[in-house]
C-alpha cells in the first residue's frame, strides 16, 4: 500500500509540480471542513489552483462551488477530470 501511494505521489509530483507534503497539508485541511460553506469551498478551490499554478476564471470557480456546495460532486475520477477541464 505505502509503494502504491509512493508511486502516486510521485506522479502527481510529476506533472503537476505539486510537493506531495503540500497535498497533505491539504487533505489535514479539509478533514473537518464544512463543504456546505461557500467561502471554505472557494478558499480551497483558490488553495488547490494556486498549489497546481493552474488558473481558475471565475466561471469556473462559481461552477465548481455551486456542485460542491450542492453536494452534487462525483466519485469517479473521470467525471471529477472532466469537471475540471471544463
């Protein structure tokens, strides 16, 4: 499991230049976060675009805080990239 989640990790370092102790950081953040919020959704979602240094239009953040707030965010990965992408 520790292997897997070291490959990952490397990964994602990879492509996105993202420190994998960052990504903890984010993940202690968010443990207890009230995703029901507004302004904790925004403040991640700036957060994590700012760590991946991958600009987020206002459009875009406004889409992604209705879908989280809403709770209407998927599980599959593949949704949750194309969501992203958009």
């Amino acid at each position: 499991m520790a292997n897997n989640q070291d490959n990952l990790f490397g990964k994602i370092q990879k492509n996105s230049s993202i420190n994998p102790s960052d990504i903890y950081k984010v993940a202690d953040s968010v443990k207890s976060a009230d995703f029901s919020d507004e302004r904790t959704v925004r403040k991640l979602i700036r957060q994590l675009a700012k760590m991946a240094n991958k600009p987020v239009s206002k459009e875009k953040e406004d889409k992604l805080v209705k879908t989280i707030t809403n709770q209407n965010v998927p599980m599959d990965m593949q949704t949750l990239s194309q969501m992203f992408k958009k």
